[in-house]
C-alpha cells in the first residue's frame, strides 16, 4: 500500500512538473530585412527594447536576410532595424502578447 501511495505521489509530481513547462508565456519576433528590391540586408540589426522595461534584446540577419527575437515577455516594444548605408528603420508600439508569434518584413531604405 505504501508503495503505491509513493508511486502515486511521485507520478502527479512529475505530471504538474511537466504540464506547467509546456506553458510557456514569452513570444517571439521573427522576420526579414530586405531592401526596396526585396533583396536581403545581410547583417542588419535589428533591436528590439520593452517599453515598460527597458529590457533590449538584439540579432543580426542572416544571409537570407532572417532574425529571430526569442523569449519576450508579452508587453509593448519599439523596434529598430540599422545596417550600413541604409536610413535605420524604427517601427514603435508593436504589441506582443503571451506566447505570439509575430512575423514581419521590413523594408529598409537607403541612405543617401
């Protein structure tokens, strides 16, 4: 009896262990920098700053031009996008909210 009491416990505990990390709250902004051709901006970056607290974080595009912005908290950021030879581009009060997954093109202009 004792046994079973024990495996019981242990079995729930491993189920609430594993049901609350399958939630998860923070979102991601993922997309492309390209410029007015549709051409990839290789190495941009791209900065993204929570509104409410300050928290930056920050990726460089890839050779396709892709970034990914992993784990945010839901809340309110301004985006910032700056590369050479190109005018940096800020797109402000972008909503994120629990587990999104936002996908943006952005499309830088050139400097002149």
């Amino acid at each position: 009896m004792l046994r079973q009491i024990v495996f019981l416990c242990i079995f729930a505990f491993t189920l609430t262990a594993i049901s609350s990390s399958a939630y998860d709250t923070r979102a991601t902004i993922r997309g492309r920098v390209t410029d007015s051709n549709k051409r990839a901006i290789v190495g941009a970056m791209v900065k993204a700053v929570n509104v409410e607290t300050n928290q930056t974080t920050k990726a460089k595009t890839t050779t396709g031009g892709h970034f990914t912005l992993p784990n945010l908290n839901p809340g309110t950021y301004n985006l910032e996008v700056t590369a050479e030879g190109f005018k940096t581009l800020n797109r402000d009060h972008l909503v994120v909210r629990v587990a999104d997954k936002i996908d943006l093109t952005l499309e830088m202009k050139v400097d002149q």
